[in-house]
C-alpha cells in the first residue's frame, strides 16, 4: 500500500527521493484526482475507438 501512495503522488510531482520521508495527504490527493481524469480519458477514448 505504501508503494501505490508513493505512485499516486508522484503522478503530483512527488520526488520520492531517500531523505523525501512519505508523501503527504496533498500529493496523494492531486494524484488521486489525476490518476480519476487518466482513467477518465482512457475510457473516452475507448468508447470512440473502440
């Protein structure tokens, strides 16, 4: 679960560099958000292509 929180921020901006520590709940919260427009798109895009 921490490893999918730090790839859900980094869709943010979130370095996840050694000395970062875990991301916080803005990160993760933008990446959420990006992460729901992607899977969004994705799914527009199916529709019209097929």
């Amino acid at each position: 679960m921490k490893q999918v929180t730090t790839w859900i921020a980094q869709l943010e901006g979130f370095l996840a560099r050694k000395g970062d520590g875990d991301p916080g709940i803005t990160h993760v919260w933008h990446g959420l958000r990006k992460l729901a427009d992607m899977a969004e798109g994705a799914q527009m895009l199916k529709n019209i292509y097929g």
